[in-house]
C-alpha cells in the first residue's frame, strides 16, 4: 500500500540529502519584491469600521468594505506584517467550497449544500475578477484540482462520492478519472484514480495575494498600521475602542479577523485550536523533470487520505509539497519554535520521492511551517459581540485563501444588522462545538489522530472512536 511504502522512505538518504540546502523559510515571503511594512500606530485613531487582522480575512473585509461604501473611513491593525502568518505560508489553493469541501458540507449541511455551492462558486469568481481589477501580481491560475487515490479503498470512495454528487446535482465540472486517465494527467506510480475538479480551484502566489490587497487596501483610503497587536477590546459609548501598545483605535464598528490568534471575544477561544502544517518547496524543474512528471494542465493536487498531502507547480515550475502530519501544541499555544519540526521535514521528503521516484536528485529549497486556525467542524464560523458592534469569522481550517473572502461579506452583513442571504445560512446561524480543555484536548486530538492513521492502513475503516466522533460532529483537521 502507498502509505507503508512511504514509512520505508522516511529516513532514506536520498530523501534526507535533498533537504540539505533547504531554507528554514516560507518560499512565499523570502521575495526581494516583499514590500516595506507601513508604520506602526502611534497616539489615537478614529474611524467607522476597524478591522482587525491583516491575512486574508481582514484585508478582503476592509477591501469589501470600501467597496460597499467607498465614504466609509475604514483603518486596519496588523500585529506583524500583512501576510506573514498563515496567509504567506499556505499551499495556494484558492478552492471555491465554503465548507471545506463538498463531501463536508453535504454531511453537515445537506438542506443548504446547492446555495453554499453558488456562493462559493460566485465568491471564486470575485477573487478572479478583484484580482483583474485592482492588478494584483499573484500568478492566478484557475486551473482546477485533482484528488488522488493512492490506495484501492479510495478508490471505491471516490467512486461512491462521485456518485453522490450525481444525486445531488452537484457532480457539474467533476469528472471521475481512472488510473491511466489520472496518470495522464500528472505521472506518479502512486496514482491509482481520481476525481477532478476543473473549475473550482485556482491556483496562486498566496503571500503576493495578501500584498497586492493591501496595497489595493491602501489605494482605496484604508490606513493601514503593521506591527501594532491590538491587546484590549472594549465597548465605548456608540462604539468599541481597541486598545494598541502606542495608541488607541475609536471605532463605531470592529471587525475581528485574527483566527489562529487568540480572540478578542474570548468567549469564542474554545472554538478553535491551532494546528502546525508544514510543507517544502523543490528547486525548478527542468524541461526533462517536467516532461517525466507530465503536469501540461498544472492542476492542483491532494491524496485521498486522512493523513493527506497537497501538491502544486509554481509560476517557475517548483514543486510545493506538504501536509500529512498536523501538529497540536498541548495547551493551543502558538509560538514560533513550532514554525519549525525537521522530523516533519525528513517525513515529506521521504514521501515526495515516493510519489515521484522520477525525480530522485531534485533537491528541496525552502523547508516551512504555520499555524491553522481548525475547528471541529472544519469551516468557518460567525458572530457578533458587543451589541452588535464587533463581528468575527474564525475557524477556516486550512481552506481560507478563498473562503475568507466570504467570511469577510459575512461580517460586514451582520455589522449592516441587515438580514441576507448569508446571514440566514444555518452554517452561519450556528457554532461548532467547542474543543474541551487540557488535557483533555491533548487527549482526545492524540486519539483522533492515531485513529485516522490506522484508518488509512486498515482500508479506510473507522475504528470506534472516530464513529463517535462522526456522530457528535466533532472533528480534527487541517
């Protein structure tokens, strides 16, 4: 099986020797065109509408909101610099599904899959068409998403998934491949089938994403404050004021877009829990590799396993290479020595030259983690907090280039106090549930994880714990 011929590659020397030059960097932010941050906040500000958090999620939110009304004074605090976290360390996959995938969204919200597919459609289609718009350089290539079966069960599974889109209405644009078909498409001897998606996932720079919205941002009148953390959130008179290390922000509305970084609202801390994804990036591919590779349509890819991986070409014909381990930090504490796991490393190389003995040689040069903000049903949530005057998304789980896009619509609805077609959703009427405390966190995360590992080796069967927690909705993801 494909998953035990990859524990026989974790510690080959010819996996090992490939990360020998690796940086410990994200290859997305070690750019020469990685622009100057603006300055920090210093003194009082005021303004209609803060946000808070400069990923994706804040800087649509400020950009929509400019949009919606270009006479709104709108000002944006960043902690670091815009894009530094997750939002220039992530695959570059900018999927249309809100709700984590499809198969997701169907178990969990089957009365409403049609209506999160149109939206999510028509959310993918915003990005396109805002990234025409305002001329941001970010190697947008809508060329859709393979999911790869590497074991024979899933091959079956994606077969029988196949077969509930069908009935649903929803297989539009999705075409079930065998393993010849799949192979044409990009050759590993891995690949036994797959389903593609030819539409409804574009590929991207993810960090020159988040730069060119905030230089759009910036454009549109937004002041934009990097290296200022907003520590205290409290209500002040008509409005909310948030408090800075040099200054204070007076506001009439807040939107909270911090994610994996503790909320704001604590009270909706418990909803989510970090999780460390790492992911390695290879020198370019000469026109021979890529030949052997084949790769003409430059989908995107992911395998079929619990314990996945996610696989793309960049605009200069890397490849980047992660997942598979999702790491917890006992207590959920983000910290910046867990940017970093060289075990991981090791592990993903192994499994590269597994997926693609071709290109024994290829050496690996960047080498990289980040945080993901997961929650238990593994898309975003929503809310609102002091009366009304602050809203919040979080909960993202791995799949926010594009969903955060409409996480942004939807705090900008619930700040309007408006009744939309977003806001009447039940995926954003209702809260997953929350994660328990340590050590029981730490606990159950440890059992789930090493349930979906046997899972995987045992034919896809889910063992006892795993279908109860199927049966509550609870979940572990990245």
């Amino acid at each position: 099986m494909a998953a035990r011929a990859m524990n026989r590659w974790k510690n080959s020397p010819v996996s090992l020797e490939a990360l020998a030059d690796a940086k410990p960097v994200a290859y997305w932010l070690d750019d020469p065109g990685r622009p100057d941050a603006r300055p920090a906040l210093t003194g009082d500000e005021r303004c209609d509408l803060l946000v808070v958090g400069g990923g994706y999620s804040g800087l649509w939110t400020a950009l929509i909101a400019k949009e919606r009304d270009p006479d709104r004074d709108v000002v944006l605090v960043e902690g670091r610099e815009i894009g530094w976290a997750a939002s220039g360390r992530n695959g570059g996959f900018c999927a249309a599904s809100l709700t984590h995938g499809t198969a997701n969204g169907l178990a969990r919200w089957p009365d409403e899959i049609k209506k999160l597919e149109e939206l999510g459609a028509a959310n993918l289609d915003a990005i396109e068409a805002a990234v025409a718009r305002y001329s941001i350089d970010c190697d947008f290539e809508r060329t859709g998403e393979l999911d790869v079966a590497t074991q024979p069960h899933q091959v079956a599974e994606l077969r029988e998934f196949h077969g509930e889109l069908r009935e649903a209405g929803l297989a539009d644009g999705v075409e079930l491949l065998d393993a010849d078909q799949t192979r044409e498409q990009v050759d590993s001897p891995t690949f036994l089938g797959a389903m593609y998606d030819r539409d409804g996932v574009a590929m991207l720079h993810p960090a020159k994403l988040a730069w060119g919205l905030k230089r759009a941002c910036v454009d549109l009148g937004v002041r934009v404050y990097e290296n200022t953390p907003a520590t205290e959130l409290s209500s002040k008179g008509a409005g909310v004021a948030v408090r800075t290390p040099y200054g204070r922000v007076f506001a009439r509305h807040a939107a909270l877009a911090t994610n994996v970084f503790p909320s704001l609202v604590k009270r909706t801390r418990a909803y989510t829990v970090p999780v460390y994804d790492y992911a390695l990036m290879t020198e370019p591919l000469s026109a021979e590799q890529l030949a052997s590779v084949g790769w003409k349509n430059r989908q995107g890819l992911g395998d079929s396993a619990n314990q996945f991986h996610y696989f793309r070409l960049s605009a200069d014909n890397r490849i980047l290479w992660g997942g598979y381990d999702a790491i917890y930090p006992y207590g959920g504490r983000v910290r910046a020595e867990h940017d970093h796991r060289p075990e991981t490393y090791a592990k993903l190389a192994g499994h590269f030259f597994t997926c693609f003995p071709q290109l024994e040689g290829l050496r690996f040069t960047h080498a990289w983690g980040g945080a993901i903000d997961t929650c238990s049903r593994f898309s975003a949530f929503f809310g609102t907090a002091h009366a009304g005057r602050v809203a919040y998304a979080a909960g993202f789980t791995g799949l926010g280039v594009g969903a955060t896009r409409f996480g942004a619509d939807v705090m900008l609805d619930l700040l309007s106090g408006e009744r939309t077609e977003r806001t009447e959703l039940e995926m954003v009427r209702k809260k997953p549930l929350p994660f328990p405390p340590e050590p029981f966190a730490s606990t159950g995360i440890a059992l789930t994880k090493w349930s979906l590992a046997r899972a995987d080796e045992n034919g896809g069967r889910r063992n006892l714990w795993l279908k109860a927690m199927d049966a509550v909705g609870l979940g572990f993801d990245s």
